[in-house]
C-alpha cells in the first residue's frame, strides 16, 4: 500500500510459520526486524531509537510477541518473548514521535488463557496506548 512507508518489528525470534525468504522480503520492502534477543540485550530504548519519523503510526500488538509465563493464552507460545515493560516502553516511544491513528491486539485465545493473565496484559496495553496517545496529543 502506497501510504505504508516502512515498518519496524519487535520481538521476533525463531522461524515459525514464516520461512527465511519472508524475512528476505521485508527488509528489501524496508522492513526493521528487532528480534526479541536484540531487546533484552541493548534494552527497549536502543530499540525504539530504530523506529522511524513518519507523519502517523500505526500498531500492532501480536501478543505471542510476549513471553509466554506472562502470556500463555495464545495459540503459539514461544519462549525468549518480550516483557510487559518492553512493549510499554516500545508504545511509549512510539506515541511521543507522533499520532497513534489506529491500535490492535492480536493472537490472544481465551481457552488457553486459563488464569485471564494474557486479556489483562492485553488490555492494560490497550490502556497504556490510549495514555500515551493521549498525552502526545496534548503536547502536539
């Protein structure tokens, strides 16, 4: 789509469904591919700074993306994921280089979510999204 410029994908770790050619693709399409590993090791901060100027964003939350001890409720748990503070810290950053003009939450599955942790760390991401979509609204 014309009016995608680039995108930027935190968290990735092992193949999965995707085959190396998929990762070939992205980063000749410009994608920025984060593995989970590169996260933990320089820290949320170093990894947002590869998040690029754009005039609005766009985000998506794969909450298989997390670990799965936090979130289990999804259908392919991974271990090596990202932490609730991670992803906070990668939406902060994101709201505070301009608009948040649409957010989804993906992969999570109510029957394997046998305590309703991985709905509450979704939600609690939707709220934090909304805050700091808020405040960078308020500071534009």
């Amino acid at each position: 789509m014309p009016h995608i410029t680039s995108m930027v994908q935190f968290g990735l770790r092992g193949l999965g469904s995707s085959r190396p050619t998929a990762f070939a693709d992205a980063r000749q399409w410009d994608s920025v591919l984060v593995p989970a590993p590169q996260v933990h090791r320089d820290g949320a901060e170093a990894a947002c700074s590869l998040i690029p100027q754009a005039p609005c964003y766009y985000i998506t939350v794969d909450i298989d993306g997390l670990v799965p001890s936090i979130c289990p409720g999804t259908g392919s748990p991974q271990p090596g994921g990202l932490l609730y503070d991670q992803v906070r810290e990668i939406i902060r950053a994101v709201a505070a280089r301009g608009p948040i003009v649409g957010l989804d939450v993906c992969e999570v599955s109510p029957p394997y979510d046998w305590a309703n942790q991985t709905s509450l760390y979704a939600a609690q991401l939707i709220l934090d999204a909304i805050c700091f979509a808020t405040k960078g609204m308020a500071s534009r």
